[in-house]
C-alpha cells in the first residue's frame, strides 16, 4: 500500500513539473517613466513687440499769466479764453509701436501651482500729438500745443501666478518711468495775431504706476512665450510755463497739460536660464 502511494505521488510531481515546463514565461516589464511636471523656477531674459494708445486725449489750458505785466490769471489770448470754458481743450496723441527688453525671475514651489516673479521691461515708445490753441487770435496760425510721451519707457513690477503644467496665467503691478514732454508755441505777431509771443516748455521724468496680465506658455524647456495687457497710468497735470516776449514780456504764463494713462499690448518671447524640473511618480 505504502508503495503505491510513493508511485502515484511520484507521478503527479512528474506531471506537474512537465505542465509547468509547458506555461509560457511572463516578459519582462519596464516600469513606466515618471511624468515630468514643468516648473517655472529660474530668471530669463526675452524680448517683445507690441503697440500703445492713448486712454483720453490730453486735457490742454490756453495758459494764464502768473502775474507781471500782465494781471494774474489773465489767459494769453484774452479774452477769446475767458469766453470759452475756463481756456480750456483737447487734442488726440497718435498711437505708438513698443518695443523692448525683458530681464526676470521666477520662483515656483516644487508641489505648488502658484508662481512669484519680479520682472523689469524696457524699450521704446512714443505717442505725439498737438493742436491748434483754439482761443488763438489767429485761429489757425497763431498757438500750437503739443505733448509726447517717450521716446522710452521702463516698468518694475511684481508678478504672480497660476501655473497648470506648462501654461501659467498671471496678474502684474508695479512703478513706471516714462519722459514727458509738452509745449506751447507763439511766433506769430502779425494781425491778426496778438503782439506777444510765447515759447512754453516742460519736459521730465515721470514716475507712474502700472497693472496688468497676460498669458505664458513653455513651448520648450528653456523657451517661453507670453501676451500682455499692461496699464500705465500716466494720469496726472503737467504745468507748462514760459516767458512771454515783445508786448507779452514782464509776464510769465503757466497752462495745464493733463495727460492720461496709456493702454498697452504686447506679445514676447522668453530665454529661462536653468531652473528645475520635478519628476512627478
């Protein structure tokens, strides 16, 4: 009995391991690699174009005596001035292309989605416009007004963001730096001008502030390229003074400019030195 149990169990080792040499053999399987997440760490530098338009046209005051020669708030094309709203008009400044440098950093949590930067812009800009006095004695040759914003501009501003993977939605605000420049001009003493002439300049370094936001996508590992609206809010009165000459002289003559703020667009591209990527399992 006992030998017929150790035969049959014999068997059912063979015949096991003769269906075990027959299952096929499972392959090998690599691991799939992590998925790399983009991180938007690290400072760049880029480049951008884009265009510029006024928000209002420029509030302009036929300018007033400070005194002298002439009493204290007398308009220099009294008394057309005194008879038409307080002196007071507007003109239009024409629309600019910008263009400029970028020089950044950023700064992303490695498990978070929210982005910090600081970011300073520069470049060229210039939106001119002038018009005719229309209190002018010579109405159409006699006071021009004029005001240009530019030939440059800079911006220093904080960013913050959202980033989903390689797209980062952003919201900026900062300080601005622009030269502003803005003129009265009368040459003309020959009726039926008046017998006064008048060269009337301001011209300086403005500070401002700025706000806005744009869109941002990695396309590459150190490549970006961005959109933008930013706001430069430019608002603010400019005292425009001069002397006045021939029958003018012994008077000086102040008249407000009021510019306001500046809408722009651009769109840019973006070198990112370095920065790291996380391998996310």
């Amino acid at each position: 009995m006992k030998k017929l149990a150790f035969t049959l169990a014999a068997l059912a080792a063979l015949t096991g391991s003769a269906v075990a040499a027959d299952m096929p053999v499972k392959a090998y399987t690599k691991a799939p690699p992590p998925i790399v997440a983009y991180n938007w760490t690290g400072c760049y530098v880029g480049g951008y174009a884009g265009g510029a338009v006024q928000s209002r046209a420029v509030q302009a005051q036929d300018p007033s005596s400070t005194g002298g020669t002439f009493p204290a708030g007398t308009f220099y094309n009294s008394p057309f001035a005194n008879a038409g709203n307080g002196g007071a008009f507007g003109y239009d400044m024409q629309g600019s292309a910008i263009g400029g440098g970028t020089l950044g950093c950023n700064w992303q949590g490695p498990s978070s989605p929210f982005v910090l930067g600081l970011e300073a812009e520069g470049g060229y800009m210039r939106l001119r416009g002038s018009a005719i006095d229309p209190y002018s004695v010579g109405f159409g040759s006699d006071t021009v007004a004029t005001t240009k914003v530019g030939d440059w501009y800079a911006v220093l501003a904080g960013r913050a963001g959202y980033a989903w993977d390689r797209t980062l939605l952003y919201v900026k605000g900062g300080v601005g730096f622009a030269d502003v420049k803005s003129s009265v001009i009368d040459a003309c003493t020959t009726a039926p001008c008046g017998g006064g002439t008048l060269n009337a300049t301001s011209s300086d370094t403005r500070a401002f502030w700025v706000v806005g936001g744009g869109i941002e996508y990695a396309f590459a590992a150190n490549w970006t390229v961005k959109g933008e609206y930013l706001y430069l809010g430019l608002d603010n009165n400019y005292s425009v003074c001069g002397a006045g000459g021939a029958s003018a002289a012994g008077s000086a003559f102040c008249g407000n400019h009021n510019v306001e703020g500046i809408h722009t667009g651009k769109i840019g591209i973006n070198y990112k030195f370095g920065g790291p990527i996380v391998a996310r399992y």
